[in-house]
C-alpha cells in the first residue's frame, strides 16, 4: 500500500514540475535581435583590439563596460529616451572606475562604494544595478584596465563605443524581469504597469496610486539593498575570496534580491536553473583552454545569444549568461573548469540570501 502511494505521490508531482518549469520558461516578450547583435560587436570588438595590441586587460575592461551598457531598454522608446538611460549607465559606470582607481581595491575601500552604489540604484530608474555591478567588477579585476594616470578613460571609451552601436536600433521587446543595469520603473511594459510579479502586464489604471502601505517599499528595498550587499562584500572581502570567485555571491544577492517576495523568488528561481545548465557548457569550454581571440569569439556569440533573448525572459539570459560572464570577467587570467561550479554554488547561496532577506528584512505588511 506504502509503494503504491509513493508511486501515485510521484506520478502527481511529475506533471506539476513540467507545468513549473514551462512557467518559468515561458516567452514573456519578444526577442531584440539588433540590440542583441549590437551588444556582441560592442562585447568582443574591444577584446580583440587587446589582444591585438598587446593590452588584454584594457579591452576587458572595455568589454565589461559594453556588458553593464547593453542591458534591455524601453521598449517603445525613442532615440531621445534611448540616449538618456545609455547617458546616465555611462556616467554611472566611468564614475565607478574613477571611484575604484582613486579609494582603491581594498575592501575599506569597496564595501561602502558598493552598499552606496546599490542604495543608489535602488532609487534610480535608469542606475538600477549598473553601478553596484561596476564597483565589483572593476574592484576584483586588478590593475590591468588602468592604462594611464587618467581614471575612467576606458571605462568612458567603453561605455561611448557600446552607447554608438545601441543608439540608433529601437527595440520593440518587452523587459521580462529586471537584470545588471535594469530597473522595472525604468522599462515599463507598453500599457504603463507591471504585473505584480515584474514580468507582465496588469491592467491599466487611469488613475494609478500606491496604496499607503506600498509608499515607503523603494526606500525600504534601497536600504535593505544596500546593507546587504555592503556586508556581503565586507565579509567576502576580508575572507579573502571577494577577488577570487566570492564576488559571484555579491553580484548574485544584487541581482536576486527585489522590492518584493514573489518577485526575489521568481529571479532567484530563474537565476539558479539557468547558471545551472549554462555553467555546464562553460565548465566544458574552459576545459579547452581557448585562447584570447577564440575568447573574444566565443564571448561575442555568447553575448549575443544573452541580449537578443533577455527581453523574452530572464531566464533565457541566465542560460546564456555564464559563457559570457565566466570567460570576460578574468579574461586576462583563464579560470579553471571548476570555476563554474563554484559560479553555481555562489549563485545559490546569494538566492538564498537573498529569499530570505525578502521575507526577514525589512518586509512590507501586505508583500506575498
């Protein structure tokens, strides 16, 4: 009798799994293939200047830019609009390479730039996580994209060769979820509301007002944002992992955690299955060792597959993401295959973290 429920138990569980996983796969927009194919010229174009010049670190640098950059922008938006939120990611990232060159990389230096930066971003549409993700990403890659005494030049060359490629092609997509550089206040969906998960649509309301309860959330999420994300880089930092693969936890909680329950869920969801597969194939392909230019293609490819499909779903960019992320962020230095397991275990915890924070920290009474 045991077995024979077991069995029914299992053969009832199956069926709401695949239902699941077809949610959470679910096409949510519409592909932006000519952002999608800009965002890879933007990516490898730079690293195979670098390496052609003898200067990889600066073209990493330079492609790191391109990644914060090309995050989904409005759908519907005009080129005034496009060039407005490509202006205030540009500014925000060359300031966190002039930040980062001027206090240092010690983690004194990159744990309040980071809790500020991701308060910040909290509170500002068109920042969102761009800057958060710039402090961390230029504080663990060394001295190598530093090519002069002049703070911020590659980073603002960077972020002026990605914004000329994504400026002129309007993007008909609509965001699904929020990702690096990405805020849901700054790409609303056409009819001007968000569903209550982030990622469709709700019914228009001519008269839109936030409940009472709901007024304070922003500053609520900025807050609880910021204080994580500065002590997670403390820690990581002072254990001595944060320029190792410890930072994949800061980037993770960042990107895991949002304004509300269902939606930190659904991201942390989405997160993991997708660096979970996709870390496979990176695993596999640092096995080969490529070299630079072979980097610089396959990160190209990579990068391409990851924008074109990110305004579909959130989860189509976190299967492609991992080539792109793990090959580019120690571009200069190949990592091992196993860093991509480890990229899957840093990804977990930070959805963890950030689950739990959602619902522990700071939560609004009427959050679900």
């Amino acid at each position: 009798m045991a077995v024979t429920l077991r069995g029914r138990s299992a053969g009832r569980a199956a069926p709401v799994c695949v239902d699941a996983l077809a949610a959470l796969l679910r096409p949510q927009g519409r592909p932006a293939y000519a952002d999608g194919i800009a965002a890879g010229v933007a990516i490898a174009g730079p690293l195979v200047f670098g390496a052609r010049t003898g200067h990889p670190g600066i073209g990493a640098t330079a492609a790191l830019c391109a990644v914060l950059m090309a995050m989904p922008l409005p759908p519907g938006a005009g080129t005034v609009e496009r060039a407005r939120h490509l202006a205030a990611r540009g500014l925000w990232v060359t300031a966190a390479g002039i930040y980062v060159a001027s206090a240092g990389r010690s983690v004194a230096a990159l744990a309040p730039g980071v809790a500020a930066a991701a308060f910040a971003g909290a509170l500002l549409p068109r920042v969102g996580t761009t800057a958060a993700l710039a402090v961390v990403l230029f504080g663990i890659t060394g001295e190598a994209g530093d090519p002069s005494q002049w703070p911020g030049v590659v980073q603002a060359a960077g972020c002026a060769w990605t914004a000329l490629l994504l400026l002129p092609r309007p993007s008909r997509a609509r965001p699904a979820g929020d990702g690096p550089g990405q805020n849901p206040r700054a790409a609303p969906d056409p009819g001007g509301t968000t569903g209550a998960d982030g990622h469709g649509p709700a019914p228009a309301d001519p008269h839109p007002a936030a409940p009472p309860r709901a007024r304070g959330r922003p500053v609520r999420h900025a807050v609880r944002t910021g204080i994580l994300t500065g002590v997670v880089t403390a820690v990581t930092g002072w254990q001595g992992s944060l320029w190792g693969q410890g930072h994949w936890l800061v980037t993770s909680l960042l990107l895991s955690l949002r304004p509300t329950r269902r939606e930190t869920r659904t991201k942390a969801t989405k997160r993991l299955f997708g660096n979970a597969l996709g870390g496979v194939v990176a695993a596999l392909l640092l096995l080969c060792r490529p070299g630079p230019v072979a980097v610089a293609v396959l990160v190209g490819i990579s990068g391409t597959v990851a924008y074109t499909f990110r305004p579909a779903n959130y989860a189509y960019w976190s299967l492609a993401s991992p080539v792109l992320l793990l090959l580019l962020s120690d571009y200069d230095s190949p990592l091992p295959w196993w860093a991509a397991v480890v990229r899957v275990g840093m990804v977990l915890s930070g959805g963890v973290v950030a689950v739990l924070a959602s619902r522990w920290l700071w939560p609004a009474q009427d959050d679900t």
